[in-house]
C-alpha cells in the first residue's frame, strides 16, 4: 500500500522545483508552552492534531523532518530515505548518519518510500507521531497516516514549511516544544556569526533557479516562499525585484519562465543552480543564457546533483551545522567575480 514521493522531474522541480534574518516565519508567541501539558491541539493544513500525551516514539517522513529530533537528542523508530545530493547505502544523508551514530544507533530504520510513503512498515515501527511539517502529504496520505498515530503535517501548503516552521512544529509535535524554541535561536545564531566572515556578500542579490543546460527553452525560479531561496535571504542575499515581479499567485513558491525571459537575471548579482561540471560551461554557450551577466562572469553556484550541498541547499538544522562553511564559501567566490 504505497502512495506519493516520485522521484521524477517533478519532484527535482519541487525540491530540486532577511540578511542574515531572524524571522521565523511562525509566531511562537501562539505556540502552547510545554507546561500546559496535554491533550495539546496543534493545527495545520488538514485540520487539527491532538495530541494526549508526550510522544515516545517518533516517526518522521518526507524531506528532514528525521532532523529535528535528531538535533534535539531523540532517535526515531523510523524516517524516510533521502533522495537527492549525497545519499549513503542506508539512505541518509551524511549529516543525518552522523548524527544517529553519535547517538548510539548504527543501523536506523529506514523507510523505502521514495517511490510512495510506505504505509505498513510506518506502521510497524508503532510511533506514538508521525512528523511531517516539510512534506507534499496529500490528503489522502494524512487520512491513512492518520490512522497509524497523530500526524504533524505542514501548515499551510505542501513543500512551503521553511526550517524555522519545521523545526516549532516538529518539536511541538514531541512536547519538546521549549527545546525547538532554543534549537532555533541556536541556529540563527550560527547563519549570524558565519555571515559575519563574508562581508563581499553584503547588499547582494541572488536567485535559485533550475534550468536544464542541455536544452534551455525554459526555466524555473525558486521563491521566497521556497526553502532554497529563503535560505539565501537568511545568508544575507536579496531576492532580486524582477524577478518578485513576475510572481501572479502569493501562494507559488516557484514560477516558471520562457528563456525568453532570460534577461530578467540581468540585475541579479548570483545565480544558484543545479547541475554538474558541464553545467556553467554550456549557460555561458548559449545564445541567451549566455548574456546574462551573472553567467558571463562565472557568477554561478553549480551544486552538484550528487553532492552534499544539493541536499543541503534544502537545510535542515543539521545539513545547515554541516554545510554552511562549504555554501557560504561558493557563494563568496561567486561574488568575488562581481
């Protein structure tokens, strides 16, 4: 019984497709305290979860909901295999391994659900709560998750919950709600201290964008409402006004562009994309493309579709305390080409 998670065009699309903020995005100020104690009810998109008591085994599906507890000292029954950028023989990212084995569990239960949640072997794990505040759960999905243990679900649209969002939520969804609280004022306070040693990064723009370099008709560009292009706001990078100009729907976190409309990247000082060696080399060859300015001077972040950055460029607390010397560092250079 498998649903969701194709792992196609598609989903590279929806994951594949401000400086230095401290916005979180949620109002924790609404946030129940973890003295209230239980039943707690924590709302989100499909309606309202109650929870009657403090959960003890946790389940996480969909992209890095695993981190949070992780990041917060717990181990969960079970978490959903990673399918982008570095991925080892288990199925997680490095960040995540590492961190399961500094907590004492070499061989993780790993749920084979990149071709559809697999329902039953969630269910054999025998969660107490199933996370999933970053996810593309359909309602369906939630109706059967549902039926297992109390669901955590993003809390407005699918693929929209920034890591600020996921981490209050997932660890409300633990009662560990004070501790997500701090977990997230830890880490702003890093993206702060680490921004701090990139000053040529200061008052510029930047933009995350998907474009097949072997045949670009088209492209995409990530949103603010995008975990990708937010991240970069918080790294201390603008996102550029003619490109907010073209958003129609407040609610897309990605729009999709003719290359006709190429020139629109003119004003933005660094373009991050996926793609590989070749990938820069045929943007700067083509007949559009290679206008832009950004493309010309090698304004460019690739991050290889296979490397730890790709995954990463979609953070979680954890990839974010692996990878945020590595990213800050290629976007510096990009910027030392300015």
């Amino acid at each position: 019984m498998k649903k969701i998670w194709k792992v196609s065009l598609a989903v590279i699309l929806s994951f594949v497709l401000a400086a230095c903020s401290t916005d979180s995005g949620v109002d924790t100020n609404k946030q129940e305290s973890d003295s209230t104690g239980y039943p707690i009810t924590i709302e989100h998109a499909f309606g309202q979860t109650v929870l009657d008591h403090k959960p003890e085994r946790i389940a996480t599906v969909s992209w890095g909901n695993q981190d949070v507890p992780l990041a917060l000292g717990v181990v969960p029954v079970g978490v959903s295999r990673a399918n982008f950028g570095t991925v080892n023989k288990q199925g997680l990212h490095p960040w995540t391994q590492k961190v399961f084995e500094e907590l004492g569990v070499s061989d993780p239960v790993v749920f084979d659900d990149t071709d559809g949640l697999d329902f039953e072997a969630i269910a054999d794990t025998n969660p107490d709560v199933i996370l999933a505040a970053y996810s593309g759960l359909t309602q369906e999905d939630y109706d059967t998750l549902s039926q297992i243990a109390p669901v955590i679900a993003y809390p407005e649209k699918p693929w929209q919950t920034l890591w600020r969002q996921q981490v209050l939520l997932d660890a409300k969804g633990m009662g560990m709600e004070a501790e997500g609280k701090q977990l997230v004022a830890d880490t702003e306070k890093l993206i702060q201290d680490k921004c701090k040693e990139y000053p040529q990064l200061d008052g510029k723009s930047a933009a995350f964008i998907w474009v097949d370099a072997s045949d670009t008709g088209s492209f995409y560009v990530y949103l603010p409402k995008d975990p990708r292009a937010a991240y970069l706001t918080d790294l201390g990078l603008s996102f550029p006004k003619s490109l907010e100009d073209q958003v129609k729907d407040a609610d897309d976190f990605s729009i999709s562009l003719s290359s006709e409309y190429a020139d629109l990247l003119n004003d933005v000082d660094i373009l991050v994309t996926y793609g590989d060696s070749t990938t820069l080399d045929l943007l700067q060859k083509d007949a559009l493309f290679g206008k832009i300015k950004a493309i010309q001077r090698g304004s460019v972040v690739v991050l290889d579709n296979d490397g730890e950055l790709a995954g990463a460029a979609t953070p979680t607390v954890l990839s974010i305390q692996a990878t945020i010397d590595a990213y800050l560092k290629e976007l510096a250079k990009a910027a030392d080409q300015i």
